[in-house]
C-alpha cells in the first residue's frame, strides 16, 4: 500500500514538473509610458538688415548715366552696372544726381559712399580715391557743326573757343595739351553742345560714347571730326 501510494505521488510530481515546463513564460509588465517633452520654442530669425549706401552721379552724361524723360529715373550703362554690383553683394542703392564738379568735392569729404559716373582713372585721383579695376576704355573726341571743315582734328583748334565740362579730363586735355585754344568749362555738357549748335563755341570736347550720343541726338547740326585724343 505503501509503495502504490509512493509510486502514485512520484506520478504526480513528474507530471507538475512536465506541465511547468510546458506552460508560457510570463510576459514582462511593461513601463509606462513617459509624457514627451514639450517641443523648444525656436525663436523667430530676425532677417539681416540690409545695408543702403549713397552713390554720387553726375546723370548727364548718356549713354553711362543720365535721367530717363519719360520716367524720370535714372538710367544708363553705369546706373545698370552699380544696380547688379548691389543685388549682388545685398546692399541697396540711393542715387544721388549732382553735377561734377561738386561731385568729386563730395567724394573728396565723405558726402557719398561711392560714386559711378563715366569716372577716368587718373593719377591725381588715385591719390584720393579708391577705384575698380576698368570696366570701359574711352577717348576724348571733338564735336564740330556739320557745316565746320575748318577743324579736322586737334591741330586745327589753335585760336578756336572749345567747350569741355569743368573738371573732366576733355577740359584738363585741353589746358594742358592745347594751349592755343580758349577753354569754355560747362558744369553741364548738354549745354556745351546746345552751345556748338547755336555757335557759341567752335567745338566741344569730352569722352567719345557721350560725343557719339550727341551727334545721334543732333545729327543734322553737328558732326565728329578726327581721332580719339586719349585712352583712357
């Protein structure tokens, strides 16, 4: 009896150790879940400030700069050029229109941040003035009536009254290269050319596009005559 009752327990013993190792392992709890941060505010980018400089120019001097009749904005080659210069490097533009003379005045006190107006490369303004590398070759020219055969280059302006814009290298050219000659300084060239037509004066000397636009604008009253006097 003894030995029924232990074989019976040994039984179920092995049958509660099979069963154990057949029923599923008890799956983990798992944590709870943690509340994500909230996000970091990123505060708003303040936009750069765009810089705005002053640029002198002397706006009558077609086709570099000069003022649009019908817009009466400014215009030109130069006017074109300093624009792509500035949409370039970020900065905005103010042009202001002044005559030559006291343009390079203005330069000369820091009234202007930078100037672009047809300006020659000379020695004398390198002295106070930094400049770009070149970006236009020119050559002073003389303008004539187109009934004048009497002037057929710079040898024929001996004893002639010649109109030049005050401070520009056409009036410098003809202080210091033709002595002959009587200057007549302008502050404005237009009128140094209204001037020759009305036969104030008997030639008109200055950078050869402006020359070459004037003819074409008064074509049946005044000519070019000769070659370029400089380069530069």
């Amino acid at each position: 009896m003894k030995r029924k009752i232990f074989s019976f327990v040994t039984i179920l013993l092995v049958l509660s150790v099979i069963l154990g190792a057949c029923s599923p392992a008890a799956t983990p709890t798992p944590p709870p879940p943690t509340k994500a941060p909230p996000p970091t505010a990123v505060p708003p980018t303040k936009p750069p400030e765009v810089s705005k400089i002053t640029v002198g120019t002397d706006a009558t001097w077609p086709p570099f700069e000069y003022v649009d009749e019908t817009t009466k904005e400014f215009v030109g080659f130069d006017i074109d050029l300093m624009n792509a210069i500035a949409e370039e490097a970020g900065f905005e533009i103010e042009f202001v229109n002044v005559s030559w003379d006291p343009l390079l005045a203005g330069m000369a006190t820091g009234q202007y941040d930078a100037a672009i107006s047809a300006m020659t490369i000379t020695e004398e303004r390198l002295k106070s003035w930094d400049f770009s590398d070149p970006y236009y070759s020119a050559g002073q020219l003389i303008a004539v009536r187109i009934d004048d055969n009497t002037i057929q280059g710079p040898e024929d302006l001996a004893g002639k009254m010649v109109g030049a814009q005050l401070g520009t290298t056409g009036a410098i050219e003809i202080e210091e290269n033709y002595t002959d000659a009587t200057l007549k300084p302008y502050d404005d060239i237009s009128q140094a050319f209204l001037d020759l037509i009305n036969k104030q004066v008997d030639a008109v000397v200055a950078d050869d596009p402006l020359v070459e636009s004037f003819v074409q604008k008064y074509s049946t009253q005044i000519k070019v005559t000769g070659v370029p006097l400089t380069s530069e």
